[in-house]
C-alpha cells in the first residue's frame, strides 16, 4: 500500500505495509536478539560487525539473512552501520514498558496534600494497567489512566503518585496537542454537556477526545484544555502553579476552575480561575479547543 498526498507546494509520500507482514517479522528470536542489540545504544548506529557480536547469533549466514528481513522496517542502514527506525524504537519502547509481558498491582499509597475540592484524604492506586489518584470522599476530584506497568520499578512508593499525576498531565496535554497517546495519530474533541448531578469537577461540560484512525478515547475535566494554554500556565506561575510540575491536587492553593455554559448546541463553555481579585476566562468551543483566554484584575 501506499499513498501520495498533494499539500500543494509538493506531496508527501508515505509507503504503507500490512500490520501481517510487519509483525510477521518479529515472530523469530534472531531478529529479537537484533533489535534488542541495536537497542542497547538506541543512538549510535552500530557497525555490521560489533551487531553481528552482541545480537549472538552464532551462524553468520542466519545472522546475516533475519538483519536483511528487519531492514526497511524496523532497522535502517547507514553509513556508520545499523539503526533502529522509528517503529524498532517503538519495538524496544514497548518491550520496556512492559505492555506485552507485565502484569503488576499497587497498593493503595495515601498522597501527603488532601483533596483540593474538599480537603478529604487522597489515595493512589494501581491495577489492571491503570492508574488511580481520587479523592475517598467526594467525586469532584477521580482520575483514572492507563500507566505503562514497566514504568512502575522506576520509582520509589512513595514518588509514586506523583509520577502518576505527572504521567498523566504529559498524556492529556499530547492529547489537547491533537496526537493520540496509542499511535501517534490525530485526535478530534468535543465538549460534552453533563447532567447537573453527573458534573466533572463541578464543570457543566467535559472534554472528549477520540483518535481518527484507531479509536483510542480519553476523557477529561472541561478546565483540562483551558489549563494547557500557555497564557493560563502563565498565571498559574504566577501564583506558585508549575503546570505539569506541581501535582494537581495543589491546584486548591491557587483555586479550582469554574465555569458556565455559554450555548448548549453546539456547546461552548467559559472556564475561569480566581486568585485574590486577578482572574483568568478561557472560552471552550464545541471541539474543546481554547478560542480565547482574558486575563484580568480588579
Ligand atoms: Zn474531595
Ligand atoms: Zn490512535
């Protein structure tokens, strides 16, 4: 398969093979013991013969035959040896996060700050590959992601949840960036008006991302985009708020979003943030995108 697309002033040509015939490549333990070689220094190519002696393939003629077959689709050839391509790198990634081989459980860790909704006790917790940080006694502050079990050994307990929190930050802002967290591919949102009892983090309207090729959702609050937006992260600064550094429930200190529907159909919502008598309004359109963002003080 491939595919040429006219952007005008020249095309961009893209070369597609079959996920059968891509996959079927890795389904050999030389051709495994080769990306894993190359992975061991992911950013230097490495000569034909120092790859031939870590990948340990005994037979030169084998060696040499399952290399060409991973050539072209997950390691590239250059002039200073052999690299991997993109999809090897993912290859590797995925091996080390685990996603084919892990299965691992958290206990629940109490997080030290309280809930910035209502001050009750926080509590992290992992299972079945997802992430929790929520709140045990209000509903105002849930959150629930997929966290890659091979990252868990690279923290301490108790970093835990913040690694969670930070984790989950970096996934939302590629997601409010428009690339899916699955494959790369783009992602269209939408607001979603809630019902008065169902309100996320006390909002009127949620935001709903979903990935144009492979389907992959993500759910947030309605502020999530609003607090992506580089004039928003700068009066969170302002006020002591590191936007992806400082963990999310010390956003209280700062003052948690409010918001009012502006339309219903199709939805817009204005966002604000107050400290002392400076605020900030960022206005949501239908496809949860951020149109424009006031700043001001009294
Ligand atoms: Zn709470
Ligand atoms: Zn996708």
């Amino acid at each position: 398969m491939s595919g040429e697309y006219d952007t005008g002033s020249g095309a961009i040509s893209v070369e597609r093979r079959s996920p059968e015939a891509v996959f079927g490549l890795l389904g050999d333990e030389s051709r495994l013991r080769i990306l894993q070689a190359l992975g061991e220094t992911p950013d230097e190519p490495v000569p034909f013969a120092e790859l031939h002696r870590r990948s340990e393939v005994a037979d030169s003629g084998r060696f040499n035959y399952h290399l060409g077959k991973l050539r072209g689709t997950f390691v590239r050839r250059t002039d200073d040896g052999y690299e991997l391509t993109y999809a090897g790198r993912q290859v590797i990634g995925a091996m080390y996060a685990g996603v084919y081989t892990a299965n691992a459980t958290v206990d629940a860790i109490p997080v030290e700050e309280g809930c910035p909704a209502c001050g009750g006790d926080l509590v992290a917790e992992y299972a079945a590959e997802t992430a929790r940080v929520d709140c045990t006694a209000c509903d105002a502050f849930r959150n629930d992601f997929a966290f890659p079990p091979g990252s868990l050994d690279q923290f301490d307990r108790t970093e835990l949840p913040l690694a969670f929190d930070r984790w989950m930050n970096h996934v939302i802002g590629g997601v409010i960036d428009g690339f899916c967290y699955t494959c790369a591919g783009r992602m269209s949102g939408r607001l979603v008006v809630d019902e008065p009892d169902g309100k996320m983090g006390g909002l009127p309207a949620h935001a709903e991302f979903e990935c144009d090729r492979c389907g992959s959702t993500a759910t947030t609050s309605g502020a999530a985009p609003m607090m992506h937006h580089p004039a928003v992260a700068g009066f969170l600064y302002d006020h002591g708020f590191e936007s992806g550094r400082t963990p999310t429930w010390e956003l209280g200190e700062v003052g948690l979003p409010r918001g009012e529907l502006l339309a219903e159909s199709p939805p817009r919502m204005a966002v604000r943030l107050e400290h002392g008598d400076e605020r900030v309004t960022a206005t949501l359109e239908a496809d949860a995108s951020v149109s424009s963002v006031e700043r001001t003080s009294a």
